[in-house]
C-alpha cells in the first residue's frame, strides 16, 4: 500500500512526535509513504482560510489532492483537522459545475483533480484496509490492563456527511475499535466527539481552558491512564494546556494525551523513545510503568 | 391491510421533576411495544398515554414545522417527530434526554427562556433605511435567494442544545441568533449592518464559535449555522471590524499561507496576539517554556512548500472572489 504522505503543518512544527512515530508504524504496517509527492502542497486552510474564502480553500485542497493523483497515489493524512477539511473540499467536489471551475485554475499548473481516490486518515487506513485481523497479527505487545479514553477531534467526526459515515459506518466507532484490538479497555465519555477548544485558545482563553479542563477531568475521574488522539491539535490543546487548565478548576489532572501512531507504535512492540512518547508536557511515565515499560 | 412488525423497545428517559428526589434528575426505563414506522415521538406519546401519565414532553405539529419537539437522543440533539426509531436504536435500546444548554423544567421539557433572550438580542427584525416606501420593502428576488436556506430555521433549539462553547461560556450568542442575525445582516433592504456586525464583534459573538459543526450537524433544517457565523466574520473583516483577536487570527493565517504556502505556528502567534502586546505574549510564556522542556517548540523557520509561487498565484487569482 503506497501512499502520498500529508504530513500537516503540526507534525513538522509543535508535534514533531507525531511525524516520528508515523514514519516508524507504518513499515511495520506494510504502509509506503511516498514523501516527495506532495513537497509542492500547501496547508489545507485548517477551517481558518475556508472562513473567509471557501472556493480558495477548496482550490488549493483541490490542487493538493491532484499533485498527489499525478502520481497515481492516494492521500494519507494524520491529522482529523487536515482530513475533514480535505474531506469536505472533496464532498464539494462531487458537484461537476464546481470541479470544473476549480479544474480550471489547476489547468495553469497541469493539474487535474478527478477525486477518484479519496483522502484518507491513517487510523480509516487501519480500520478499513488493514482491518481487524491483519493488524491483530502483527501486535506484539498486548496493551492489557491500560485503559484509554478515545477523544477524536471535531473534523473527524462532522460533518457525517462529507465524511461518510453512511457509506462506511465503521468510522464512527474506529478509535475505540482500535483501543480494543491492542488490547486496551475503552473508557467511554461523552466528550470524545467534542470540541477541544483549540480555535479558539488565542481568542478566547478560558472557554478554550474550561474544555481542555471537563474532558480531561472527566475522563481521568472515569479512570483513563490516557486519552488518545487523531488529531495533532486535540493534542496541543489538550496536552499543552492541560497544567494550566487543572489550575484553573483547582484540582490535579494529569493525563497524559497520546497520538494514534503512539499507540500503534506500543502495540507493535516498538520502543517508547523511538515513538517519542517522553517528548509530551504532560508526563507519560506513569502510563509507561503501568505497561511495565520502562519510561 | 398493511402488514408491520411490532417490537419491544427499551426506552430510557431522563426525568427531572422539581418535587420528586429533592429536584435530581434520574433515569427511568419503560419497555415499549412499538411498530417499524415509529418515530421516537410517537414512542413518547405511546408511553405518556399507556404507561406513565406523568411523563412531561412537549411536542405540537409532529410533521417538524413547529420546532417544539427538540430532544437529545443518544446524546445528539434532534427532532424527534423527524427521527425514526428503526434508525437510532442500537440493540433495542435508545436514551432519550431533555436538549443540553437550557435548564429543565420538567422531564424533556426545557426552559427556552435564555434561547428567546439570545435570538432578541440580535434584533431579529427588519430595520430598514430612508423613506417608508407606500408599498412593501421591496428587495430584488436574486438578493434574496440565498437566504431562504436561513429563513428555513425552526427555532426548535437542537444546535443551540448541542454547541460546544455554549456548554463552557453562557454568553455566547450561539449558533441560532447568530444565523438570525445574519438573515437580517445579508438583506439588502436593512440599513444598520455596520452596527449589526459592530456588535457582533463584542465578546460572546461571532469570534467565540470554535468552528466544532455541532450545529451544522444537529440542525433538522439544514439551516448551517456556522457557515453564516463565518459569513460573518468575512463580512466583519471586510467593513474593518478587524482590531480583535479573532480577526487577526483569521487575517495571519491566510497571510502566512499566501506567502509560504505552510503555516508557522510561532509567527501565526506572534501575529495575532501583536509583536509588541508584551502583556500577552508574557502570559504565553510558561506554556511556550513547558514545551520547550519536553522538546516540542516548533521551529521558527518552518518548512515552506516548494512551489511557493503557485499557490501565491492561486491566492492573486481567487482572494477578492
Ligand atoms: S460551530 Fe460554533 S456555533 Fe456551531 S455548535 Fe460549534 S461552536 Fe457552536
Ligand atoms: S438553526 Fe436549525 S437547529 Fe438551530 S434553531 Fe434553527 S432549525 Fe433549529
């Protein structure tokens, strides 16, 4: 399975882990990622560049996706936010009269965007392509005993429409299946699908705080020794944030945020260092003694 | 006679009653005999009028014109004369809870009270310039086309039960006033859209939405209330409404990716906060100082795409469309 890799912004800036330990799971997963493909593309616009100008954001999603179609590959992305908007672009796409327009502009460059391969995320990639029994055989450290609370980022989750969760229902439930098939127990909240207040911790501080401190607080008063994230913002938000949060709510919280090529990483038997699990703010050592790995 | 088939459904409502267990919610399970064509109102009216009189719920025109019937099922926001029970019920069973982000008044009934204040605080009503013309206000068909999408809502509550920020901040206009008062804001007829957006700009408007599509989601009539909130912002930026951090957010960003097609997380921060804003960059410090600890400070020269140039051509070509 080959791959244009779509690394977003984050991973090659405040998540470098991310990046690291991306590269590391997929050998192991029989994933090819191709890194040169996609060395002309731009950001996807994060939601942001869509406020004000959709058709410009849906271009250059548009042109993103045909670099990659040039070399006959699809779009692998590790980020929910870099995903749903690709997504959403590509559900847009699906309008002829649209495509058209925006095909043109790309005609300037040689480009073509048909949309015959979707964008997809790592963790669809695993759930549907590897899928339950592949994967199965190739974990070599049963994550037994570690419980963890899936949180899975606002665009990997809404709109169900562009995503198509219709077509492929699994996507709803495929954070928590992968918990299941390291062997993890899921701790289920009812923030998994919510808002970590990322957009608006620049903006708005303390909404943003209040909801890094309910999820947090929630899940780790429901027992989770971590929570598990998609989407390399969730985890800033959520990782980053998180000390200051708990000051907030005066309490402790202290639960480490772990990304999902980290958790696939452990699972298949490889080394916390190489995965970069030390290189969080919130401490992962306890979670690491927890499954008798030394920190 | 049409054939159905009758199933039993287990139907578990949260109840709050302010005279029974000292005001505390509770949850209580009813087995329903129900048909194939069910919606989960019509489960809700079988059980009100076969097995718990006591049951509050609210609900009028059952064809979801009149909006009153918003409930949470499974935890999302919906209508429930709209929502089929064969589709939500998972292993026959289904929870049903009164909307998020209004007080209770009895079992699914909520108070509307502060969605009411909300959607009068935008003033949700023509105000239109110059003289009063004999006839109506007249408005040319093209320029009233895309709002009848806006027009469309309800006011049945469902994005307002369900948005992620109304649930940590109470002030925030949410996501129904907010498309209300873009319906009005995009009339052409209405003369006070500067003063409009003036005080949209003002904390808990358009700047405090995240962006989560809580609302786009729930929404029963497709009404798209974030899409018009980002409407607004553009429609703010355009008319100068622009010295707030929102505004700058938005205006970096878009700056940054214009010129090195990447985004550069330090400068966006920088940007939008004001190089000289030496307050508040100060308060960021000890986050940027934790990060720096465990290694993750991203780098101040980031990657850039490496063809700028196009993608700069793409933005010439499509910014001021
Ligand atoms: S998109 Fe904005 S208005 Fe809509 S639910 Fe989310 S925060 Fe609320
Ligand atoms: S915008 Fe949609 S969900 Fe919100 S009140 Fe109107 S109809 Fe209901």
């Amino acid at each position: 399975m080959k791959f244009a890799f779509f690394p977003g912004c984050v991973s090659r800036g405040a998540c470098p882990e991310l990046y690291t330990s991306t590269v590391k799971i997929s050998g192991i997963l029989g994933i090819e990622l191709d890194e040169k493909a996609l060395e002309s593309a731009s950001c996807t616009g994060a939601g942001v560049l869509q406020e004000k100008n959709q058709l410009l954001g849906d271009t250059l999603n548009a042109r993103n996706i045909a670099l990659a179609e040039k070399q006959n590959l699809p779009i692998l992305t590790i980020c929910s936010t870099c995903q749903g908007v690709m997504s959403q672009a590509e559900y847009r796409l699906e309008n002829e009269e649209y495509r058209a327009q925006i095909n043109e502009t790309l005609a300037d460059e040689g480009l073509e965007y048909t949309g015959k391969t979707p964008t997809r995320h790592i963790l669809w990639i695993i759930v549907e392509e590897i899928g339950e029994k592949k994967f199965k055989s190739l974990v070599k450290r049963q994550l037994d005993g570690l419980r963890l609370a899936p949180f899975y980022g606002c665009y990997l989750v809404r709109p169900s429409k562009a995503l198509k969760f219709y077509e492929k229902p699994e996507r709803e439930t495929c954070l928590e299946d992968l918990t299941e098939w390291v062997g993890a127990t899921v701790v289920d909240f009812p923030g998994k699908t919510a808002c970590c207040g990322f957009p608006i911790v620049t903006i708005n501080e303390k909404a943003s705080l209040k909801m890094v401190g309910n999820h947090t607080s929630t899940a780790k008063d429901l027992g989770a020794d971590a929570m598990v994230t998609p989407c390399p913002l969730c985890h800033l938000n959520l990782d980053q944030y998180q000390d200051r949060a708990a000051g907030m709510m005066k309490r402790k919280i202290d639960l480490p945020i772990i990304h999902v090529p980290q958790l696939v990483g452990l699972a298949l038997g490889l080394d916390p260092e190489e995965l970069k699990i030390n290189k969080h703010v919130i401490s992962t050592k306890k979670l690491l003694t927890e499954i008798s790995l030394k920190p | 006679m049409l054939q159905t088939a009758k199933k039993t459904i287990q139907i578990e409502i949260k109840r709050q009653d302010p005279e029974i267990n000292n005001g505390e919610s509770y949850n209580q399970i009813y087995d329903v005999e129900v048909e194939d064509w069910f919606t989960v109102l019509d489960a809700l009216i079988k059980i009100r009028e076969e097995i718990d009189g006591t049951l509050s719920l609210r609900c009028a025109c059952r064809a979801s014109i009149c909006g009153s019937c918003a409930m949470r099922v499974n935890g999302q926001a919906k209508l429930v004369c709209k929502t089929k029970l064969s589709v939500v019920e998972k292993n026959n069973k289904i929870l049903v809870e009164p909307v998020g982000n209004m007080p209770v008044i009895s079992d699914l009934v909520a108070d509307f009270k502060p969605f009411w204040d909300k959607f009068n605080a935008v003033e949700p009503y023509l105000k239109p310039e110059g003289e009063v013309p004999e006839g109506e206000y007249l408005a040319p068909n093209d320029d009233m086309v895309h709002l009848v999408g806006v027009m469309n809502c309800i006011m049945c509550g469902a994005c307002v039960s369900d948005c992620t920020v109304l649930e940590v901040k109470d002030n925030f206009l949410g996501p129904a006033a907010l498309a209300k008062s873009y319906r009005f804001i995009a009339d052409p007829r209405d003369g006070s859209q500067f003063e409009r957006l003036q005080n949209l700009e003002k904390d808990g408007g358009i700047w405090d939405c995240t962006r989560c599509m809580q609302c786009v989601e729930v929404c029963p009539k497709d009404v798209d209330p974030m899409e018009r909130i980002m409407s607004l912002r553009s429609k703010s930026i355009e008319n100068k409404i622009d010295k707030n951090y929102g505004a700058r957010h938005a205006k970096s960003f878009t700056d940054l990716i214009k010129n090195n097609g990447i985004l550069n997380e330090v400068l966006l921060i920088l940007r939008t906060k004001g190089l000289f804003n030496i307050i508040e960059l100060a308060k960021l410090l000890p986050i940027a100082i934790s990060a720096q600890l465990a290694g993750k400070r991203p780098p101040f020269f980031s990657h850039s795409s490496k063809n700028k140039n196009q993608i700069k051509k793409i933005f010439k070509k499509l910014e001021d469309k």
